[in-house]
C-alpha cells in the first residue's frame, strides 16, 4: 500500500473507533441530556488542543462471549490538552460503550494517563459516566480499579486531580473520585453510590430512587462528595475552567498570578455588610468580597456544611485560599462536616502553595448529643490538625467571637498563625459573656436580691474586661487591632512578606491525621 493508501486506512479505522457505541447509543446518552465522552473533551479543553491516545486499544476479555464483542477503545478516551492555556491530562469514560464499566485495558488506559500526569506534573482531570467495575472481567476489574485507587493516592499533594461525575456512577467510578482533589456533579445528571438502587431492594427491602440515593443535589448538599453543583454540563465546565486558573500545575510551583484589581466597595461596603449589633448575623462572603480583587470570591462546597465558608479569591493578583466562619448558619459554629470540609481544604491549599486567610466568628464547637455520638471530637480535631500542619503562609483576622476550642481551632497563633489581625469588635474568650457570668458568678447571683439584675451587671462587667481583643493583644497573641478598611491591605502586605517563607516540620514518614 502507498502512503496514502495506508493514511486513508488509517482515517477509515479512526472513524469507526471514534463512533463510540454507534450511532444509537449516541442518540439514547443524547435523550438523557448528556454530551458524550469526545464532546465533552471538546467542550472542557481549548478549541484544538485535545490529542487522543490509544485509540485502537481493544479488550482482552474472552468469558461471557464477550470475545465476539467489539468495545471501541475499551470504553474510554484518553489524552492531553489545555484548559485556558494550562496542560492536562485527561481520560473520559465513554457510558455507549459497555456502560462505561471498566475492564483491563479501560483500566489500563486510565492508569498510562494518571502516569503521564504524574511524569509531566500536570494536573489529572477524569470524566465519570460507568457502571463500575465491568462484571464480565472478573478479578481483572478489580484489579485494574486498584491500580487507580493506589495511582490517585500517589498524586495526591502532587498534582491536583479533579474528578467529573457525568452520570450514573457506581462501585469503583465513585471511589476513584473520592480520592481527588475536587468533584464535580450536574443536577439530574450525575448520581453516585457504591451499590445501587436494585441492590438495596434486593439486600434490604427498601425501595429509593437513583436521585434520592445519590444524585446530585444529595451529594453536593447532604453527603459534601462534591465540591462544586452545576444546573448543565457546561455550567459544570465553567467552573472547571474557572477553578484551574486558582491553582498551580504541581506542588513545587505557585499559582499563576493575575492583574491586579481593586475590589467593589460600593456594593461591598464593610459599614453596610457588618450590624452593629453583636448579636445579628451576616453574610461573611460578603466580607471577603468587600477586600479581595474584583470582589470575586469562587467558593467551593457552597451548599454543604454552610456554617463554615472556604474557597478561593485573589489578593494583588495572588491565589489565596479563604476559610471563614459563617454567621449566617448555626452562628457559624464548628460541628462534625464543617470540620471535615475546612480541614480537607486546608490540606489542599498547603499541599499547593496557596496561602490561608481565615476569618473568625464564631461561639465554638457545637454543643449537643448528636454532635458527641457523630464523632465532633474526632472530625473537630481534623481542623487543629490541619492548620497546625500546614506551613503555608497563614493570615487570621478575628472579626467578631472567637470563643473556647473555636478560638484556638480557627488558625490561632498558637497553631502558628504568621499574622493574627483582629477588628476592634473581636471578642476573644474561653467563653459567651451569658455562660461565663452564669457560672463564675453563680453564688453572687444566686444571693443577690434580684439575681436577674445581678446576672446583668456581671455580664456587663465581663463583657467589660474580655469581650475585646485587647486582653490577647496585650499577651501578643494578636499583633495588631486594625481599623475593618484596612484589612486588604493588611493582608496584602502579609502576603507579600511570606511571600519566600520557609517553614519546616519534624521530619516523618506521615503523621496520624484523625481522619
Ligand atoms: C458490565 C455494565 C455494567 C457493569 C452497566 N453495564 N454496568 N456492563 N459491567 N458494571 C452495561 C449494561 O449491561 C448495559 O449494556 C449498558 O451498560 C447500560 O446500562 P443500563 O443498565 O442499561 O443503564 P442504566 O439503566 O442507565 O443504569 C446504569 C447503572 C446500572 C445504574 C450503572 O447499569 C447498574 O446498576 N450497573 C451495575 C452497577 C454495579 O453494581 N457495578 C459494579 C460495582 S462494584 P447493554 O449492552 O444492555 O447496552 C465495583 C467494584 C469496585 O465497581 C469496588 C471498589 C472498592
């Protein structure tokens, strides 16, 4: 054959690989209102830039006739590109093929990928859309979801792996995800369990549907799997694209920084976003849009665990990662989820070289039976361990309580805070006027003529001498008391001199997280 007699057999097989399951399965994922796996590489990766890999990788599977079966490309695509100009590698799970169900050499193709990744430490992005491990391979499925779970847990902290869950996932599909970095799911589309409805009838009894059990909403707001809820596919790429912009290419490098630009304070004036009345709640994004760039906070797990806030901004140009307590939902106080999603963010943002700024306000960890029995000393540790951990630059601004355990928990200087500022209105404590006067003044009051008005007068009188940040500033626990419109450039300094911080740790094998 010629040259072009071979180029034109070549583009004969591409072609028919490339169809996928054929032109019905295309038209049936279509009917459900999902991209298959190709267009969905198109539509996440600038126009142009994908590059296909092991395209004609077939299957070895022989049991089940499955010998006589054609699987196009094992079931999955493969390959590099950029995002917004950033490198990637990338694998999508093709649900035409076999349901996307992964056998040896679908395995195989993810694995070289995740290899490539970790050679050229770039980060791994995977589209999920299979049922798991493919029943009629046998050990090998399981063999090859190992090899993913054992790859995802190498790159951890070395390169960010981001996962998309594009439809029904079960088994391993939803396993290999729960290692990454950051989940991503689309409403109606995107459902998660290790076993599925029918198992759950056939095992229990008990009938629920694939939505109820783990759709999208359920993961984003009850479980917190997921990291970011989009309404469509290309919302959900949207936020891929946004997201990578926030984070650097591997752990020995930076983020990318960007122009700088002032923040909207007009619409985010810190007079108008915080009440005057200590007791009032208020939207602490708000604050951080009133000082970081551009007003553009982009934050992540949104809808779970919302009495804790985390995400990213950029302060002078620079990535910074925000945790922040939230007024606006159970005072902001620290329980079993919001421990988990603060400490998990922590960790990412140390493991990347992205500073932390916290922001405090809250009566401490919550109180309560079910707290206790759900494990609130264990998952509240995570946080102490988080941030005593990490050796990023650290920036802590008290607004407002910061009380017992919450106080040291929320990046204190004793967990090595680099800079701890706090507003005038911070009220540092072991503990709430109300409950401190209740009990170191209980005989006094109890005496008293009018124990109500005893009760007041001590209150007022504690409120007086430790409801302010002077008493820790005066042990230098705090290193300045700054007026709330300062606060940007307060940190922006902070920022800019840790910018070569170096901090080091015990050297170990790992330490024991409470996880
Ligand atoms: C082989 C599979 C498959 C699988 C789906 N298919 N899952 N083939 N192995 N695991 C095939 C179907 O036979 C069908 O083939 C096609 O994919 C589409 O599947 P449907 O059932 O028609 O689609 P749908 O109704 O949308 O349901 C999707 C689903 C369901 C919810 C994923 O297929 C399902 O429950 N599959 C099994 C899930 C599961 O239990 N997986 C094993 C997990 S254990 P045809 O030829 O008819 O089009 C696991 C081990 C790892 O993963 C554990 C790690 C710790």
């Amino acid at each position: 054959m010629s040259l072009k007699q071979k180029t034109l057999d070549l583009k004969k097989r591409m072609h028919e690989a490339l169809q996928g399951g054929g032109v019905q399965a295309n038209e049936k994922q279509a009917a459900m209102g999902k991209m298959t796996a190709r267009e969905r590489i198109v539509a996440l990766l600038d126009p142009n830039s994908f590059f296909e890999y092991d395209l004609f990788v077939e299957h070895s599977a022989k049991d089940f006739d499955m010998d006589k079966k054609i699987l196009p490309g094992d079931g999955v695509v493969t390959g590099t590109g950029t995002i917004t100009g950033y490198p990637v590698c990338i694998f999508a799970q093709d649900f035409t093929v076999a349901g996307g169900s992964l056998g040896f050499m679908h395995a195989r193709k993810i694995t070289k990928i995740m290899d490539h990744a970790m050679k050229l430490k770039i980060p791994l992005i995977g589209i999920n859309d299979s049922g798991g491990a493919r029943i009629q391979e046998g050990v090998n499925s399981l063999a090859g979801y190992g090899d993913i779970f054992y790859r995802n847990t190498l790159a951890s902290g070395v390169i960010p792996q981001i996962s998309v869950i594009l439809g029904p996932c079960a088994g391993g599909a939803v396993y290999s995800p729960a290692l990454t970095d950051f989940v991503f799911v689309v409403d109606k589309i995107s459902k998660m369990f290790i076993t599925g409805p029918e198992v759950i009838k056939t095992v229990l009894g008990e009938e629920i549907t694939m939505e109820e059990l783990g759709g999208a909403r359920v993961q984003a707001e009850v479980t917190g799997n997921a990291h970011f809820f989009a309404e469509s596919e290309d919302e959900c790429f949207d936020q891929i694209k946004k997201l990578v912009t926030y984070i650097p290419w591997n752990n020995t490098k930076k983020a990318e920084s960007f122009p700088k630009k002032t923040p909207n304070t007009k619409l985010f004036k810190i007079e108008d976003i915080f009440p005057t009345d200590p007791t009032q709640p208020y939207d602490v994004r708000n604050v951080i849009r009133s000082i970081v760039d551009d007003s553009d906070f982009f934050e992540v797990q949104e809808l779970f665990a919302r009495n804790i806030v985390i995400g990213f901004a950029r302060l002078n140009g620079q990535t910074v990662g925000f945790v922040a307590n939230q007024p606006l939902v159970l005072a902001g106080v620290l329980d079993v989820d919001s421990s988990d999603k603060g400490a998990r963010f922590i960790r990412f943002c140390d493991a990347f070289n992205i500073p932390l700024v916290t922001f405090v306000d809250l009566p401490g960890y919550l109180p309560g039976v079910d707290q206790e029995h759900a494990g609130v000393i264990r998952h509240g540790a995570k946080i102490l361990y988080a941030y005593s951990e990490a050796t990023v630059p650290k920036m802590t601004v008290i607004l407002r309580k910061a009380y017992g355990g919450g106080y040291i928990a929320m990046c204190s200087r004793h967990l090595r805070a680099d800079f701890v500022f706090a507003w005038p209105t911070a009220e540092i404590a072991v503990m709430g006027p109300e409950g401190a006067a209740n009990i170191i003044f209980r005989a006094e009051i109890l005496a008293a003529e009018n124990p109500d008005e005893m009760r007041k007068q001590k209150v007022k009188e504690y409120k007086k001498k430790f409801a302010n940040p002077y008493v820790a500033a005066a042990f230098g626990y705090i290193d300045a008391v700054i007026d709330p419109n300062e606060t940007r450039r307060f940190l922006i300094h902070a920022i800019e001199v840790s910018s070569h911080k170096d901090e080091s740790r015990p050297m170990k094998k790992h330490g024991i997280p409470p996880f």
